[in-house]
C-alpha cells in the first residue's frame, strides 16, 4: 500500500463511524484480529515494510492509530469506539500475548472505550482457533481476555474486556464474569443456537436452553460458501418466520400424531407437533433414542452432538409425548390405529461398495465400526466417499486408540467437505496423530490382508500390508420402504428417508430424470442439466417449481 491509499482506508474508517452514529448505531467496534489489514500491519509475520509503517512496534502500531485517530475525530470524544484483537497469532514469527499485552496497552491510551479480545490468523492450525469448534473446550481461549484486562489494570489503563470463543451457556458465562477474567461476554454461535438463551436464563429456564455444539456446520460453514446462515441444533435459524417459537402456535383442534423413528428428524417433529398441541406418540425400533447422531458420539471428538439429543430428549418428556421403544412399525399395525397423521423418519442405511476380495477382511460401514471400537484394527483402512466427519472423525477416534489408519479417498483430501475453519484443525490433528491419507486413490481389490490402492491419475498401484480392518464411509440408501406401503395424504415423511443427506441439511429437491421418473436429492444439488437432460424442481407454496431446466 501506497501512503496515498493507506490514508484512504483510514479516512474511509471515520466516514463509516460516521454514517453508523447518524444512522443511530449506539457503538463501533474497529476490527483490527483474525489476520485482516490492520493486524497485518501490526505484526513482524506479515509486515515486512521498510518505511514508517514498518519495523518498530511503533511504526507497525502507526496505521492502527491513524485510523483510532480518523474515527474519533469523526464520531468525538464520548461516543463509545472499541477494537476487536487477536490476543495470539498462535503462529511462529507472529504476534503472541507478551505482544499483545503492550500494543492493547498503547491502543486503549489513544481513546479506546472497550476491547473484544479473539484470537488467530488465516495461517494454517491458527485459523481453527478462530471460531473453535466441538474440539476445542468451551472458554479455551478465555485466558486470552484475562491475561490483557490484567496488564491493562498494571498500567492504570483499565477499560472493559470482552472475552469471546465457545462461551456457550450462561453458568459458564456468570463465571468468567465472576473470576475476574473478563468484563463482559460474546455469545453468537450460542444465540444461534437458542436465539430465547437470554429471556430463558433470566427466568430460571436454563435447563431448557439448546445449547450450541460447535459444529461449525450452519453458522460459518454456510456464511462461508455465500449461503443464508441455519444452524445445525435450531431448525428455524434463518426461517423464523415460519419455524421459530414465536410462529409455532397451538392448533384449536388437536390431532393424534403417531412419528415412526427416533433420530433427529423424528424427534424434532414430535417436540414441533407436541408444541402445537397435538398428541403426540412416537415408535422407535431400538432401545435408544438418537438415530445416527447417538452412533456418531461414540467417536469422543464427536461427543458434542449428544447435547442435541439429551436437549430433545428433556424436551419430548416436558411435552408429554408417548415414546415406545423396541417397537416396529408395520403399514398393518400403522393402519390398524386411529391417528390423523403418520411422520415416518425411518432413516436410511449404508451402502458398501463391492470391492473383489474384499470379504476377507469383513469390511463394515463406519456406524458399525463405531459399535465396535474394540474389534478395530490395529492397521485399518478407511475409504472416504462421504468427505465429511464421517470418515475423518473415525480416523481420528481409531488413531487417538493408537490404531494405524490409512484413509483413501476419491476426493482431494479426506474431510474436503468439512468447512474450512475446522478442516484446518482436522488436518493439523490427524498429521500430528500419523493418519496417512491417499487423495485421488481408490480401492481396486484386497488380496487377504493386502490392500490393492490405485493412483486415479496415474493408474499405478501401491499394495499396503498387514491390514486387519476395512471401514467404508459413504453414501445412504434410504429406508422408504414402509412409506411406499402407506402411500397416503395423511402420511408424512422426514429426514433420510426422504434423501440420506448430512445433519445440518433440511431443504431438499426432485430430479426428474428423462424416463420420468424422479429422486428427491437434498439442496443444494451439482446436477448438471445440459448433459442429464433432467429437470430440477424446488418445492414450493403449491407443488413444485421449477429452478433447472436442460
């Protein structure tokens, strides 16, 4: 940047205060963390200048100041203006606490009200502490906070602290308020999550708050990829005004509502229908509640999910709803009752690739393999055709039991559908745990306890040896067969027998292929129409439209 265009960006800071005192906003909070222009400059890993804006902390801290500076002149000496820093660049050659402490010192004595300590870059392992996920503890990264309010008290320069990263339940708030470590907290993922979190914790409700689990999946993996923002745990996340708890009212004239299966679909749709008054039963094969989700939390980096399903749970009991487990549904039995509607979540199952040779090692889907820890391995082979947590979150489970694991996938890399904020702590994780990953590769056969790998550019071949287990991770079949039993207006279906899909998805489409036929896929679908000849179609008020055509 020339000194030209520095003072540009600058000035642009103070016209924008501006505007947003006119426009009403009650604060400013300069963003100067996660890697961004400003904290590019203030840091020797990025800021290599030669000139007044480089070198020196001072010199470094002087672009930051300029535009302190700009703002304060344009919105005056009362108006509350903060800064948001990265307390650790938590990379080699950058900025680390000791170097925050003075610069968050020097900036608060130039006119600074407040400061909201983050953490991170862009750069590498770094950018997964940005916005922690479920691997990380909740408040990991709290000490940041009270490790810069401390220095700023030495100083006799104290302003209010705000501590920031999975702070994610009220207790857990009261207490980082309580020792000292912060003078207020950020709470956005959680409000996600349970927009009711702050009425429910005022009124002694917070037991009935739905916590958030760090996924990462609806909130900055969707903002990511130019998406509406959802929310994994919160089905109404960026459809409130017809799903949230303010939209959902009691109907005058209650029905009886049967719901077969007890995974996340289903029971979301029992809390929804109990909330509106109807009475509510609920058929669950098994003799658990939770569907896959509960398979999913037996791998301990994925243990998070089960607040979901403990938080439903809580919820269906509060409502009243009849749960039978270790019930088969059948069309007779269905028909055979007098309920007014039927919602069949039944699920879906996996689907093993046929591989030659492959029955010697008796290879299993990755919800079995989770069942059955214990007789895994101790040399597995994972291949990765769903490049999500599935196979990646086994991974990591088999090496943390010191298993050697191999992941093949077709893909570029294993996890390459996992948003980017995770995926960096995923992929320093299995490198620090030994996972090896073969991307671009598939299986060609398995010849006893040898597994025959091939290149998919080159075609050449790599025997791996001595292997003991072989997991599959990949697509669903749904279970959809009882529904095409009962086809009938008062039956409903949800979730993956509708279209296996991820657990964040809800919005689904049909693909009308050109025999006529159709398949419900979930949104957003690659179908491309020009080559497949097929129509795709969204639903909408009154049917289906149409959105893709050849």
């Amino acid at each position: 940047m020339t000194a030209a265009e520095i003072r540009e960006v600058a000035d642009g800071h103070g016209r924008t205060a501006h505007n947003l005192k006119l426009a009403g906003v009650d604060g400013i909070e300069i963003h100067a963390a996660h890697g961004y222009l400003l904290q590019e400059f203030m840091s020797p890993l990025s800021n290599q200048r030669r000139d007044e804006y480089g070198g020196s902390l001072g010199n470094r801290l002087r672009f930051t100041i300029e535009v302190i500076d700009a703002v304060r002149e344009s919105v005056g000496s009362e108006y509350p203006v903060g800064m948001r820093l990265s307390g650790d660049e938590f990379t080699p050659g950058g900025l680390d606490i000791e170097a925050m402490k003075e610069i968050a010192v020097r900036l608060v004595a130039r006119g600074l009200d407040f400061l909201s300590i983050s953490m991170s870059t862009y750069r590498g392992y770094s950018y997964a502490t940005m916005i922690p996920d479920m691997a990380f503890s909740p408040g990991a990264f709290v000490y940041l906070a009270a490790e810069i309010r401390r220095a700023l008290h030495h100083a006799g320069t104290p302003v209010p602290i705000m501590a920031v990263g999975r702070i994610i339940e009220p207790a857990q708030a009261e207490a980082i308020l309580a020792e000292g470590q912060a003078d207020m907290v950020t709470m956005t993922r959680a409000l996600l999550a349970d927009p009711e979190l702050p009425k429910k914790a005022r009124e002694g409700r917070a037991d009935e708050i739905r916590q958030c689990i760090g996924c990462n999946q609806g909130c900055v993996g969707m903002g990511h990829t130019g998406r509406p923002i959802t929310c994994l745990v919160n089905p109404a996340a960026g459809s409130e005004i017809q799903w949230s708890a303010h939209a959902i009212t009691r109907v005058p004239s209650p029905k009886r509502v049967l719901v077969v299966g007890g995974g996340p679909a289903g029971m979301e749709a029992a809390r929804v229908a109990a909330t509106r008054g109807h009475r509510v039963t609920l058929w669950e094969r098994s003799n658990t509640l939770g569907g896959q989700v509960s398979v999913a939390v037996l791998a301990r980096n994925r243990a998070e999910f089960g607040k979901l399903i403990s938080w439903l749970e809580a919820q269906l009991s509060k409502l009243k709803v009849d749960i039978a487990l270790e019930t088969e549904a059948t069309a007779d039995r269905i028909r055979g009752e007098l309920f007014d509607a039927v919602v069949l979540a039944t699920g879906s199952v996996p689907v093993l690739p046929t591989i030659p040779g492959a029955d010697a090692l008796a290879p299993t889907d990755v919800t079995e393999a989770l069942r059955r820890l214990g007789h895994i391995g101790p040399r597995v082979v994972i291949l990765d055709d769903d490049r999500h947590f599935k196979a990646a979150g086994i991974a990591e489970e088999l090496a943390d039991r010191k298993c050697q694991v191999t992941v093949v996938t077709r893909g570029g890399e294993t996890g390459a559908d996992i948003i980017s904020v995770s995926f960096a702590g995923l992929r320093d994780r299995l490198g620090r745990k030994s996972v090896r990953t073969l991307p671009f590769h598939d299986v060609a056969r398995v010849d006893g306890h040898d597994v025959i790998v091939y290149d998919e550019f080159s075609g050449r071949e790599e025997c791996l040896h001595g292997i003991d287990s072989l997991v599959f991770a990949g697509q669903n079949r749904a279970l959809d067969s009882l529904a095409k039993l009962l086809d009938e207006p008062r039956v409903l279906l949800a979730g993956d027998c509708v279209a296996p899909r991820g657990a964040r998805s809800r919005r689904c489409v049909r693909v009308m292929r050109q025999d006529g036929s159709y398949r419900v896929m979930p949104w957003p679908v690659s179908v491309d129409t020009r080559r497949t000849g097929c129509l795709l179609l969204r639903r909408a008020r009154h049917g289906w439209e149409v959105i893709l055509a050849p």
